[in-house]
C-alpha cells in the first residue's frame, strides 16, 4: 500500500465490489420480480458509469491512504527516441505529454469499468 497507484485501485474497487455485491444479494432473493432485477441491474450500470467523474475524489482517498502524492511515473526519467536512429520512413509523431495523474486516469481507471 505504499504506492499511490496501488491505493488508488483499493479504493476505486472496494466501492466498485461493494455496490456489486448488494446489487448480487438483492438479486440472489428467490422472491425477486424480473421489472425489479432489470431497474437494480440499470441501476447499477449508471452508478458505475457516474463514476467516471469522480476520480479526483479516489484519488483524495488514496492519498490519505498512504500519504503519497506523487505516482511512480513521477520520478523516473522519460526516454526520447534518437532521431538520427530512426528510419526515415517511420513517422516521428511527438508522443502526448501526460500528467501521471492523466495517464492513470485514461489507462487504467477508465478500463476498470469506472
């Protein structure tokens, strides 16, 4: 739990699993109605959907968590490609310049379903 980005998918899957697992409880009731199974599984997918929007507040938790503000990325030096040893026929497109905090966000969070 030291790193920032460990933190981070703690906090976002313990919220993400615990609205599962009572949305899963709430399903698993053998006296459950078919219009109420598919309003608690719509229900479900907007809640996860709306988390797209709240990362920032993950990532407020995951820093209390481990009082860590900086990602891994952060420190280590960005490697640039030697122009003179590229071929010439390969396009030279300069590479998108990031924040940690955005490329953990576009990588991985948003492929967490969140």
């Amino acid at each position: 739990m030291l790193k920032l980005e460990t933190a981070l998918y703690t906090v976002i899957w313990d919220d993400f699993l615990g609205q599962v697992n009572k949305t899963s409880e709430g399903l698993q009731n053998p006296r459950m109605d078919l219009n109420t199974t598919a309003k608690m599984l719509t229900s479900l997918k907007g809640y996860i959907e709306g988390k797209r929007k709240k990362f920032e507040k993950y990532e407020e938790q995951a820093v209390k968590l481990t009082e860590e503000k900086t990602y891994e990325g952060e420190n280590k030096r960005q490697r640039k490609i030697n122009v003179r040893l590229a071929q010439l026929d390969s396009p030279q497109a300069p590479e998108a310049e990031l924040t940690p905090s955005a490329k953990f966000r576009t990588q991985e969070f948003s492929s967490c379903g969140g």
